[in-house]
C-alpha cells in the first residue's frame, strides 16, 4: 500500500504533521478552540482515504515545487527582483481528468480540462520594462494585461473557448480579462510558437489565441488570488515576501503565469505539466530613499523560513554591477556560481534558505556614483505622430546594438477603432528602404477584429528601423465611448522577437528549465527575447453625450422641411383665389382709426 | 422660294459660325478648367483638400482605393477587411486607369472631370434645343408670358452656362482635387443623361447600370428612363424594353464583380455599408452625427426610414407630377439623392448644381435664391473653420459642424423645392397668363 504513496513528497505521519501545522496557523488568528475537533476529522478522512484505495493517488504523480529569488541591482538606479515559482506535475497527457492535484493548483486544472488547452501564458503588469537601461528581464510582459493560449488541436470552437477561458481567468485572477474576444485576438503566426514541447506535426497558428489589453490596471486584487495558487500560499517560503503594500509602490511590477507541457526526461518520452509562477519587481532607489537596499526595504519583512513542499529555495543576487561599483551582502552567501553563458560571465550570490530567519542587505561603499550601462542588442520602442484628431501614424522604433544582422519579428496588434492603411507602410533602417522578408496581414474590421500586422524583417547591424503606418481616427456611437471618454482608447503594445546569438544583458530562462538556477552555464545556440513596446493612448473625436435628444430632433425636422413643400407640391394643384378684402392687421388699423377720428371728434366738441 | 433658301442658307452659315465660336469657347475653357487642376493637384494643397471629410468620404476616398489595390497587388482580399467600399470591378477599373492608361492619378481625375463636363455641354445642349424647339411658337401662349418662354440665344447659352457652372465650380474643382472618386461616378452619370436625351437606350441604360452598381442610390433614376423612352417610342412595352437592357447589365456587372473577387463579400462592404452607415465618420450629409447619437435600439427603424426617404419615399410621386418633364424629374431625384443620401460628398452636390442653368427660365419664380447663394456661401466658409477648432484647436465641439450641416442640408431643400416650385408656377403662368385677377379683381395664386 505504501508504494502509492511514495511518489508523495511526504509520508503518512508527515501529512499529517503538516495538515496540524496548517490548521493551527489558520486558527491561531481565529479560534483555538476547534483545533482538536477539526484534527480528529481529518485524521478519520486520512484513514478513510487509506482504507478506500481511492484511485486519485495515480494521478499524483510526481509533483515538484521549486522557489526562486532572483536579486539584480541594475546598472541604472534600480534594483529587480524576481520571485519565480515552479511546479511540475507528471501528468500522464493520455487521462485527460485535471481534478486530482496534488502541488498544482486545482483551479488551473478545471481550466485546463474544460478549454482543451495546451498551453496557457498570462501576464498582469504595471509599468514599463525599460529594456534600454535594465537589460531584458526573466519573463517579458507587456504593460496591462496581455495572455495567450494555445488550445490543443481537437478543440471543437476555439473562438468560444477562447472566451470561456478569458471569463474564467478574469474571476480566477479578478482582472478584466472578460473583456477580450474575437474583436481583440489574433493568431500570430511567427511571434507565440508554443514554449514547451508538442507532439503536433505541424504547428497551426489558428489554434493560437492571443490577446492584450493594455488599460489594465494591475493592483492587490490580481496579487491575492494569484498568491493563492501557490502551494504553500503566502503564509511560508518566498512569497510570504509578497506584501501587497511594498509591492505596488515599484517603478515595475508584473505577475506572470506561464503553463505549458515539458519533457519529462532527456529523451522527452512521457511530459510533464509546468506552471511557472512570477512576479517581477522594479524598485527605484528614488523611490527606496536609498541605494543601501535590504529585505525590508524591498518587502516589509524579513524571511521565516522556506516553504517546506519545495523541492529547491534559493536565493540568487547578480554580482554583474558588482564589478564596476562594488556592495557587500549581508548575510555572506552561501556559495558564489560563476554562470558563463553565451559568451558572458556573471557570478550570482547564492543563499539556500534555511528554517531560520533570513533578510539579505545588499550596502554600497560609495552612495554617489555613476554606473556604466550597457544597452542590450535589441530594444524598441512606439510612439504616435501627427497632431489634431484627424490622421495620424503609429511608429515603432527597432535598435540593433549587435554588430552582426538580426533576424526579428515584429508584431502589432491594432485595436479596430484604429483603423490603419497598409499602403502606408515605411519600413526605413538606417536612412535606408528595407524590406521586409515577409509580411502577414490581416485587415480589421469594425467592431469585430483587430487589425493584424507580422513581418519578419533581418535588421542590419547597428541600426536604427522605423516602421510607420498611417491611421484615421474614427468616429464612435456614443454608447461605445468608455466613460471617461476623453481619457482616451489604448493601442497595445508591439512585439519583437528575436533569438540573439550573444546573452549580453540576457536573465531569461532556457526553454527547456523552469528555473534560475538551470539557467546558470545555460548556452544555447540562441536567446529568445521578446522585446514589448509602449502602450498608446489615442484620443478620439467625440461627439457630445448630452445631446441625443436634440440631435434626432433637428435631424429629423430638417428631413420634414422637405417632406412638406414636396408633399405639397406633388399632390397640389395651383389654383387663383380671390384675395380676401382686409387682413387682421388692416381691420385693427381700422378699428384704431375710427376711434382716434371719435376722440378727435369728441376733443372738438 | 428664292428667298426662303438663301434666308435658310444664311441661317445655316450663321449657325455654323455660332457653332465654331461655341466651340472655341468651350475648347477654351477645358484647357483653362484642366490647366487649373492640375496647378492646384501639383501644389502642396492637394493632399490637404484629399484629407477633408467633406471631399473624401469613406465611399469616394481615394486613400482607400489605394489601400483596396495595395492589398490586391499582395494577394489580400481587399473586401477581408472594411476599409474599402468600392466594388470589385470599380477597383480593376481603377487599376487599369492609374497604372496603365494614365500613370498620373491626377490626369485621370482630369480627364474625367473633363469627359463629364463635355458629356454635361452636348447634354444640355440637345435637351436645351429640344426645349427650345418646343417653345418657339409663340401664339399658343398668352401675350405677357413671352418674356419668360426661352429667348432667341437660349440654346446657345445654356449649354455654356452648365459648362462653367461645372468646371468652375468650387464644389467639383475641390472635389477633383481631391481625387475624389465621386468625380469618375458623376461622369457615368452624367453618361447616364447624355444618353438619356440624345434617346440611346443601349449608352443610357449601361451608364444607369454601372452607377447602380457602384451605390444603389441611382436604381431610382430608372423611373425617368422608363418615362422618357415610354414617351420617345409612345409606347409602355418598347420602354419596358429599356428595363430589361438596364437589368441586363447589371445582372452582368454583378456577375463579373461576383467572379473578380470570388465570393460576396463585396455586398456587404459595398452597399451593406452604404445602408447600414457603420462608418460614422463626418460628412456634409445627415446621417453620421445622427446616427452617432441615435439610441441602439432605434438605430435600425431610423436606418430603414431614413433611406427609405432618400430613395423611393419622393420618387412615386414626383414620377407622376412630372410625368412629362423627365429631365426636370432625373434632376430632382438626383438632388434629392445628394442630399439624403448616407454618404454625400461636394462633388455630388457640385454636379446637381451645374445642372441649375438649365432653369435660366424659372429664374423669375424662384423667391429664395438669395437665401440659399448666401447659406451656402456661409456653410462653405464654415465647415472647415469649425472643423479645424473641433478636430485640431479642440476649442469647438461636435455640435458646432453638425449645426453647419444642418444649415448645408436647409440650403439643398430649399433650392430644389423652389426650383420645383417655380417649374410649377411657370406652367401655370404659360398656360393662365400673367394676370392673376378673377372676375377682374386680384387673386392670389395658393396650392390646394
């Protein structure tokens, strides 16, 4: 019997331990009162369970938790931390039940079951990545709301799916993800490749979903619910660090969540089921007060201990900006990895979090110098131009720092009420024409789909591309106006993909690890980083709210003015009248007269 | 005998000189009209009065043309998306011309705005001598009605006057500017009545067809082909003839169109659009702000009714009360398809204009010419004003340029109300005399 439970991370007597841990955190606020009964009842259920055989067992597998801290004091005045969650589930893929779950979150489970999906990426995101001072971050993330899908290829309705799922994810993450559907997703076809691995033949992008919704405003209400699908939630581990309060000061902060199938073993016979977890933050020594950070500057608290069903706690802090402005870390760390990747050396601090209480400080010796930055290879950037509320044009602004070409992939993804002109479209690199190797497009249509843009363009080496497409601004109904009308209509953001050849400025994870530490001495033959730009805010013409009424009403008077002479036209005849012999006006004349010749008369008299 | 002939002799010779003058003349002013476009298309301004709702609607936009054939150059149906709202056939025609045959849009949208003026002068040259033929005997008509019968240079000047009144006209320059394809649908129309008064059903029945099928709106202008060809055979079953030639072509043209782009989105994109008003952007007309206001669920009903207004509600009974003047019923219509149709342009209204000379005789009934010269002249100046401190200076509002469309809109009901009032009264004065007097005391004349 004991053979089913030793995939389990824990035995019989440790669950149980366990679940008296949990219970009394969870009362010790409450009532201790109840504890010994609530025991006793779980204890029959745990029996219960052993004397059932209940089959669920099966489906455990073997689940593993890892949790991550990534520390980076950037070479700008800001230091990133990145908090990355893993769970692995050995989900056998042919018993297609996701009810059963052990370390992996229940609710994303039913998800999966109930929309067929194959992978699922969601990021909730406050701020802007600035990729030209703080190199690229572990997980890119554009700033609102942005998620992306692929369903497996025998979904029946992947458009109704699609909007299950976006109403399902906004009550699961309480954002307003309800808002996307077929007028604001596309199916990319060179950007979303699926991330982990597939057993499909060939990739068909129309089982892609994406979508963004850039005025999203990300806030505690996302950070609750999504620290709620960690196994040991907020209450032990690293994302008992997550305090709301600390968090949503940041100059970035971003809430991701990646699930995708990945191989199980080296020859990728059996996958397993992934679901990265992060949160990405930003903070701003300006905003810090100082650049002396610590645990409780950045969080509010120090470290209790790791969570106890994770498999690997560790904390990493980049040494990179160590070199040119040195700063001691208290406590010592445990070991220092020297990474070489991609032709680029890095040493991390690493710290294994043990049950004791941890808070790490990071101090500089100096507190007034000038960093030297190092811009990455690729970066970009958007922007509007033109003036009035009339035409304008949509600009996005590629770099390429590299000295050899770069083959990237830039992808727009244009709201309907922006309607662009693809004649318009200037592609110039350098003061230079270029072209672009191929382009997808897909026209818009109002009020049922964006308008798609996808081109493959192979930048020169250090260059500067402009890609520029003419718009209109249009004109709304007057109920499709948001509220505060005035404030404007958001075009989300761009993407650029590119594999760069160098890992210069790169943190991001290899494809096939879940973890920061697997990504130390990671070189590949290629980077995948996806670059996001600028959100947009247009201001379109509106027309007057407060005015229905009267504008049916001239409208319609005006369309009566003609009925009426041309109704009296086409169905009267001309005819002479005789004129009538005095007119009101005459008659009062009249009557005035007499009675001024009687008191005339009368004044003679 | 002897001098009958050399009396017709010396008219002919006389006629021939009048006819080499006219000519010059008109050769003249087309070089004059074209010389001037293309110095304005040449100039920085085109692409400002290109950029003018008023000139450009989403139907007649040149930009979207463009788009439509840049799409089909990369092998994307242009009717995938709602950008484009010409037809399939519109298009390859556009293709041809602007690559092919011409090379410079701006000589085609010359060119055309010439075809139409010419095609406008022969037009209105026939019809104006048709006119006058049928008035030259006097004796039928009271003695002190003679002064508002055509005079003796009548058919001379007429034709001429529609000349100017085309070329020179703000509206159509601005409009051919402005590359404006509402331009290259008037010249079909213009076709349309070319071939309506020179009795060609074959020329006027296709021109018909084509300008049905690139809106829907000129489908009601059948009614005055069918009147006019029941009147020129005397015969209702030959005229019915005309119909069936003007069915004919458009069940080819939708059929070619129907192969050109293989399927039926055209329909929709096409007229679906101009229907449904999806796009609201402004325009001289009445629908857009309207219909940006209208509550959604009346949206529909006013829709329905008021296309229904543009296109058959007038059309019963003007084809009865002007039964007998055809010409005078296809120019009503067409102004009163300008003027509530969903998308409306100034080459539109510009066009109905230069048909006005052709009521030179009406001039002394008509009451209201000054009002509606000066509102138009008002409105004129106006609209861009106001759209600028909307659009640009954000200090004006929506309401301010919908006010001046309201006023444009006054401006056109009122100059074909009048005109068809005066048409009116004229008949009745030709036929009663000048004097209103009953029993010898003064009447006043009154509808009843």
């Amino acid at each position: 019997m004991s053979t089913f439970y030793i995939p389990l991370v824990f035995s019989g007597t440790q669950v149980i331990k366990e679940i008296r841990k949990w219970v009394y955190r969870e009362l010790s606020e409450k009532n201790r009162f109840y504890d010994d009964s609530i025991l006793i009842t779980m204890k029959i259920v745990l029996i219960l369970c052993f004397l059932v055989k209940i089959q669920l067992v099966l489906c455990y597998g073997n689940d593993t938790f890892t949790e991550e801290l990534l520390i980076k004091p950037l070479f700008s005045d800001q230091v990133y931390a990145h908090f990355q969650f893993a769970v692995t589930w050995d989900k056998d893929p042919t018993i297609k039940k996701y009810h059963h779950t052990h370390l992996f979150p229940r609710a994303l489970g039913e998800i999966i079951e109930r929309h067929n999906i194959h992978e699922l990426h969601i990021s909730l995101t406050g701020g802007l990545w600035r990729y030209e001072s703080w190199g690229y971050p572990v997980v890119d993330a554009a700033p609102g709301a942005e998620v992306w899908a692929w369903f497996k290829p025998d979904t029946v309705d992947i458009d109704q799916n699609w909007k299950l799922l976006a109403n399902t994810l906004s009550g699961l993450l309480c954002s307003s993800f309800n808002f996307i559907d077929v007028s604001n997703s596309i199916s990319p076809e060179f950007s979303f490749r699926p991330r982990g691995s597939t057993d499909w033949t060939t990739v068909n992008s129309t089982w892609l979903r994406y979508a963004s919704l850039p005025r999203e405003i990300v806030c505690t209400e996302n950070l609750t619910p999504f620290k709620k699908l960690l196994p040991c939630d907020s209450k032990l581990g690293l994302a008992s660090l997550l305090n709301s309060g600390f968090i949503h000061n940041t100059k970035y902060h971003s809430i991701a969540l990646h699930l995708r199938p990945i191989c199980r073993t080296e020859t990728c016979e059996s996958v397993s089921l992934e679901l990265q977890l992060s949160v990405s933050l930003v903070y701003d020594y300006a905003i810090l007060g100082t650049r002396n950070w610590s645990f409780k500057k950045l969080f509010g608290q120090g470290l209790e201990g790791k969570c106890p069903l994770s498999s690997r706690s560790n904390i990493y802090v980049d040494l990179s900006t160590s070199d040119s402005k040195k700063f001691d870390l208290t406590p010592t760390p445990d070991e220092v990895v020297t990474s070489i990747r991609g032709g680029f050396v890095n040493k991390y601090a690493l710290y294994h979090i043990s049950p004791n209480f941890l808070s790490i400080s990071g101090r500089y010796e100096d507190d007034n110098e000038i960093f030297v930055k190092k811009p990455p290879s690729l970066y970009a950037n958007q922007y509007l131009i033109g003036y009035g509320q009339e035409r304008g044009g949509i600009v996005s602004k590629i770099y390429n720092n590299h000295w050899s070409a770069l083959e990237v992939v830039l992808l727009q993804s244009i709201a309907w009420y922006v309607p662009v002109y693809l004649h318009t479209l200037k592609i110039v690199s350098n003061g230079e024409i270029l072209k672009p190797t191929i382009l997808k497009y897909i026209p818009g249509k109002q009020r049922e789909r964006p308008y798609y843009i996808e081109m493959v363009l192979n930048l020169p080496p250090l260059s500067e591309t402009l890609i520029s497409v003419d718009f209109d601004y249009i004109f709304l109904k007057w109920q499709e106006y948001p509220p505060d009308a005035n404030h404007g209509f958001y075009i989300g953001s761009a993407v650029v993909s590119s594999y760069l050849p160098l890992a210069k400025n790169f943190t991001g994870l290899p494809q096939d690890s879940s973890t920061i530490y697997s990504s130390f001495n990671a070189s590949r033959s290629g980077y995948l980083v996806q670059v996001r730009t600028e959100n947009m805010v247009i201001t379109l013409p509106t027309p007057d709210f407060s005015m229905p009424y009267n504008v049916i009403c001239l409208t319609c008077t005006v369309v009566a003015l003609a009925f009426g002479p041309l109704h009296n036209i086409t169905t009267k005849r001309l005819i002479l009248k005789k004129k009538c012999e005095t007119t009101l006006v005459q008659k009062l004349k009249l009557k005035f007269e007499t009675i001024r010749k009687q008191l005339v008369k009368s004044k003679s008299d | 005998m002897k001098m009958s002939t050399l009396s017709s002799k010396h008219a002919k010779k006389k006629e021939n000189t009048y006819f080499l003058q006219s000519c010059s003349k008109v050769v003249l002013l087309l070089c004059l009209a074209a010389f001037l476009r293309y110095l304005v298309m040449s100039s920085k301004y085109q692409t400002i009065i290109a950029n003018h709702f008023e000139i450009s609607t989403p139907i007649c936009s040149w930009k979207r043309v463009q788009e439509g054939l840049f799409l089909l150059s990369r092998n994307i149906d242009p009717y995938d998306g709602d950008l484009l709202h010409e037809t399939p056939t519109a298009l390859i025609f556009y293709k041809i011309m602007s690559q092919n045959v011409f090379r410079d849009v701006s000589l085609m949208f010359i060119f055309f705005d010439i075809g139409t003026a010419l095609l406008l002068y022969a037009a209105t040259r026939h019809y104006a001598k048709q006119f006058h033929q049928e008035h030259r005997d006097r004796t039928k008509y009271p003695k002190d009605v003679h002064e508002y019968l055509p005079s003796e240079g009548y058919y001379e000047k007429v034709p001429l006057y529609v000349l100017v009144a085309f070329l020179f006209n703000p509206y159509t320059f601005l409009g051919c500017v402005g590359y404006s394809t509402a331009g290259i649908h008037n010249f079909f129309l213009a076709l349309f009545v070319f071939g309506m008064v020179y009795g060609s059903p074959i020329v006027s029945s296709l021109a018909l067809a084509i300008c049905s099928s690139v809106s829907f709106y000129p489908l009601i202008l059948l009614s005055p082909l069918y009147i006019y060809y029941s009147q020129v055979y005397k015969s209702k079953t030959k005229a019915l003839l005309v119909v069936l030639y003007f069915l004919t072509y458009v069940y080819l043209i939708t059929f070619y169109n129907n192969s050109l782009s293989k399927s039926f989105k055209f329909i929709n994109n096409v007229y679906g659009s101009i229907w449904t008003v999806p796009d609201l952007q402004p325009n001289i007309g009445l629908f857009w702000y309207f219909f940006t206001e209208v509550f959604d669920h009346f949206r529909e009903l006013f829709i329905h009714s008021f296309q229904i207004n543009a296109t058959i509600l007038y059309l019963v009974p003007l084809s009865i009360k002007f039964s007998n003047r055809p010409f005078i019923l296809t120019i009503a219509l067409l102004f009163l398809i300008t003027i509530f149709k969903s998308y409306p342009c100034l080459s539109d209204l510009g066009f109905v204009l230069s048909f006005l000379p052709n009521f030179l005789h009406l001039y002394a009934f008509c009451q209201q010419g000054v009002i509606v010269g000066v509102i138009l002249f008002m409105t004129s100046c106006l609209a861009p004003t106001l759209w600028h401190l909307w659009i640009y200076s954000a200090s004006a509002n929506a309401n301010f340029y919908f006010g001046v469309t309201l006023a444009y809109a006054i401006a056109q009901i009122f100059l074909v109300t009048d005109i068809l009032f005066a048409q009116t009264k004229w008949e009745f004065t030709l036929k009663h005399g000048r004097e209103a007097k009953i029993d010898g005391e003064d009447a006043d004349l009154s509808l009843e």
